[in-house]
C-alpha cells in the first residue's frame, strides 16, 4: 500500500460525510493550484491528499470527472462572487461594466490553473464514459455571463452603449475579455498596451466615448 505523502486525518462521525465531501473538492483544488496541471488530479492523488484511501471517495464522487466537476463548479462561484463585489463597488453603469470586466481579468491572473480549467482541458470526459451529462457542462458559466448581459443591458438604457443586440455582443465581449485573459496567461513575457483591456471592452461593449 501506497502512504507515501498521505495526510493523517481524523475519521468522520457519522453525519459528516459533507465534510468529508468538502474535503475531496478542497484538496482536488489544493492540488491544482499547487501544480498547475488538471492532470494532477486523479482518485490516487486526492484520497493521498486527504489521508484516505481511494474506495472512500465512491461515497461522494462516482469517477475523476464528477471531482472536477465540482471543483469548476466551486471556481464559477468564487468568480461569479468576485464579480457582483466588483460590480456592486462601481458607481454608474459604464464603471460596473468595466468593473465586471476588470475583476474577470484579475480573477483568471490570480487563479491561472483554476481559470485554465473552467474552461476546458484534459478533463473534458467523453460523455458516455462518465457520469457527467451535457446539462452538468452546459451550465457552467451560465450566471457569469448573465452578470455580464444585466450589466451591457443597464449601459445601453441609460444611454452609454449603442448595441442593438444584447445577446450577442454579451458573447462577444466575453469572447474578448476571455480571450486577453487567456494570452495574457500564455504570453507572459508578451508587452501588453496599458489600455488594452480598455480598448477590447469599449469596443466589444459599444461603448460611447467616456
């Protein structure tokens, strides 16, 4: 048997399999900002992570996908956390769109592997290999991107944003913010323009001139 590296913990009392829950979701977390590779995350390494042995994790989670699931799950939360913060600390409609927009940036900056992630990647299961369905990975993202439409929608009534289609300059505006936060992952040693994040959000959002 395999302990090298496994944690000692304390066994649950009955009743507290969700923390034991939380556990496994915290240490699949740990292990990829620790290692930057969703590949690192496996049934072996997580139950090594929280001192248990692999059967345990059956309990809580019926194969690897569904552990990143809920680890994705949890990232969209903290993002979409950061973002209504963002948001709510803006006055005027234009400054909590750009808000929105600054604190996405800053969220994929801070959590490269978590943002790496949550959108894609090796974890990705063949669907009829996994217990996932298209509805678990359809609804990822999805309260992201309404923050993001509410907030386009309130520049364009009051009169700060000239779209004519909200739904789809939403999508466009985040494949651009989404885009620059990706390269800028990417490219690290690459010398952005200061105003860059600026430009891709006036543009895409049709923004009149500030």
């Amino acid at each position: 048997m395999d302990t090298e590296g496994t944690a000692t913990r304390t066994r649950n009392r009955r009743g507290e399999g969700a923390r034991l829950r939380d556990e496994i979701v915290a240490a699949a977390v740990e292990l990829l900002d620790e290692t930057g590779d969703e590949s690192a995350i496996t049934l072996r390494s997580v139950a090594r992570h929280v001192g248990i042995a692999a059967p345990s994790i059956y309990r809580h989670f019926p194969d690897q996908p569904a552990i990143m699931l809920a680890v994705v799950r949890n990232a969209f939360a903290e993002l979409d956390a950061e973002l209504r913060t963002a948001r709510d600390a803006a006055t005027g409609p234009r400054q909590r769109l750009v808000a929105i927009c600054e604190s996405y940036l800053g969220y994929a900056q801070a959590h490269p592997g978590r943002y790496r992630t949550m959108f894609g990647g090796l974890w990705m299961p063949d669907l009829t290999d996994s217990s996932l369905t298209e509805t678990d990975l359809a609804t990822l993202g999805r309260a992201s991107m309404e923050l993001l439409h509410d907030a386009l929608a309130d520049c364009v009534s009051a009169g700060v944003a000239t779209s004519t289609d909200l739904a789809a300059d939403t999508v466009a505006l985040w494949v651009g913010v989404h885009g620059l936060a990706h390269q800028r992952g990417v490219s690290p040693a690459f010398v952005w323009p200061p105003d860059i994040a600026d430009r891709v959000v006036t543009s895409l959002a049709h923004l009149a001139a500030d």
